[in-house]
C-alpha cells in the first residue's frame, strides 16, 4: 500500500475492506471476524490479512465449512452482545445460510418485540468477471432486499467502502454487505486513515446530468460512468445514480432524478426477470409518473444460468450495451 500523505491512503476495494474491519476491530472489542480460512490465511480474497496477528485467535475465529454453522453462531453472538462480521467465501455459498439469515437475523427485533436485536453484518464477495465458476458469480441482492429486517449494501469505490462497512458494523440490526469482486483490485482510491462512516440507504450521483437518470450499483458504477461520458460526446446527457444501499432503497433521490430528465434506464448484472430493476420501475411509476417521457429500458444479466468463462463478457452490461440502453429511453 503506498501513502500519499499522513492522513489516507491509496488502497484498492478489498484493502479499503480490511481497513474498515481493522478500524472497528480497534475501535470496538465487541467486533468479532469469523469464517473460513479468515485467520492465519487471511480470507480466499485476502480481505481479513494481518487481523489474526494483531487481534488474535478470540476475535478472529477460523470456523468450519459450514455456512450455516458460522451465521447461526454469529446470531447468537450478536443476540449476546457482539458485533460479528462473518465472511462468506463467494455469495453463493450463503444458500445454507439463508435459513439462518432469514428467518433468524431479520427477525430477532421483531419476534422479541424489541427485547434482542441482531448486530450483525455478513459479508460477502459477490458478482462476476473474474472467470470463476457460475455458483462464484450470481448477483443474487434481490434474495435479500426482499427480507424485511435486513439491510443490504453493494459498495462501489474503496473509499466509501471503508465508511460503508464501518456504519455496516455500527447497525444495530443486521447487514447483508456484498463485495462486488469484480473491482477489487481494479482501481485504487485514497481512503482515510481515521474510521468514519456513510450513510446507509444514501445513492450517490456519480454524474449530473439532464437528459436521462441511469439507476446502477456495485461493479457496473463504473462502466455505466464510461457509457455516460461517452454518450455526452453524441449530446446526450446522462446523469448516473449510484444506489450504493438496495434497501432501504433511497427513493427520493430516485425520484428527484427522474423529475427532472423524465427517462431512465436501469443497470444490473442480476437476471431480468425479478432483478431489481423492476422495483425501481415501478416506484418511479407510482410515484412521478406524469413525469415520464418515455418507457424506462433495462440493461441486466439475462434470464440463464451463469455462464462459464468463454461466455462471461457477453453476460455482464458492458458500456456498449449500456450505450444502447441509454440511447433507447432517449429516442423514445
């Protein structure tokens, strides 16, 4: 890691996870890291690297492969007074788990009427390109926005990473925290030294624009940011929303956006079918539709298995795609 000054550093997405965790374990003793392989090895992702040796093996626990097993322990932690950051290997892997999370996690406030509440935050490298195999690579967040109880949170850049994690951990109640692996090593940021935090359920505009709000998150910020740029060059002005918190979704700037350019079009590498995008469809119809100018397109994943390698960059939106997407809501 090279430090430009006193105060941050440049780190890549998966750095600035092990900053934030690193930061909260200092902060908090309560802050416990567990899965597999995320002590001495420090993750399959390196993200946990180092935590073992300065926090030692009560606060960073190797568990079993057993995804169940860790989240059904980290909710009893949590309901105990802990602040448990498990970490499942790859998104795909928390099917077992989904029981717990579900039924468990997102319930503990409500079921207790307030007595207990779950303090937990699962994370979780997720998405695609990075060759891996399908059941490594679904971009399955519409699973868990669909939970009442839970929060879930798809970062974008390195910096907010770090402050999304850290608020992440502070919550009350239970977090879903997917890594989009995609950028993990793909771009450095300069993130603080200091732990701060961002404001869960807050999109972010990452462009202003006039003409059409494009809706995205995650690892397709950045290549729907290149699409508007490049769109800007033919005259049309894109302004791109990142949502950063699924939900609770931040419908206010989703519907501030669309009254002012009254188009837009949607960006996930989940399915079409049942992805989000159709959630965000239709609050933009409930909510401004005497705005709208014009039919609000999808850009997404489609509705297949995910692909193996060979076909993985005609799976995933890519800006030339994205382009055509943008271009249709606005010659509509």
């Amino acid at each position: 890691m090279s430090t430009q000054d006193a105060n941050t550093q440049s780190l890549t997405l998966v750095q600035a996870v092990r900053d934030g965790l690193y930061g909260e374990m200092e902060r908090n003793e309560d802050v416990v890291v567990m899965g597999e392989d995320v002590g001495k090895n420090g993750g399959v992702f390196r993200a946990t690297q180092g935590l073992h040796e300065e926090f030692g093996d009560d606060r960073v626990i190797d568990t079993p492969l057993a995804e169940a097993g860790i989240v059904g322990t980290a909710i009893g932690m949590a309901a105990y007074g802990l602040r448990p950051v498990p970490e499942m290997q790859f998104s795909g892997f928390m099917y077992p788990a989904f029981d717990q999370i579900v039924s468990h996690a997102a319930r503990l406030r409500n079921r207790s009427r307030g007595r207990y509440n779950c303090p937990l935050t699962v994370r979780a490298p997720y998405g695609g390109g990075i060759r891996a195999p399908e059941h490594h690579s679904e971009s399955k967040e519409a699973f868990y926005v669909h939970e009442a109880g839970l929060k879930v949170v798809v970062p974008s850049t390195p910096k907010e990473t770090k402050g999304l994690l850290t608020a992440a951990i502070r919550d009350p109640d239970p977090v879903i925290f997917l890594e989009p692996k995609l950028i993990y090593r793909s771009f450095r940021e300069e993130v603080p030294d200091d732990p701060y935090t961002v404001e869960l359920g807050e999109a972010k505009v990452r462009r202003e624009g006039a003409d059409v709000s494009v809706f995205t998150w995650g690892a397709m910020t950045r290549p729907t940011v290149e699409a508007a740029e490049e769109l800007a060059e033919e005259g049309i002005d894109a302004e791109v929303i990142d949502l950063r918190t699924l939900s609770p979704m931040d419908t206010e700037t989703i519907v501030e956006s669309f009254k002012k350019t009254g188009r837009a079009t949607v960006v996930h590498e989940a399915p079409k079918t049942g992805g989000l995008a159709g959630e965000i469809i239709a609050t933009i119809q409930e909510e401004v539709l005497l705005y709208q100018e014009a039919p609000v397109t999808r850009v997404t994943g489609f509705d297949v298995p995910y692909p193996l390698y060979a076909l993985e960059d005609y799976y995933l939106p890519e800006p030339a795609r994205i382009k055509d997407g943008i271009r249709e809501a606005v010659e509509f």
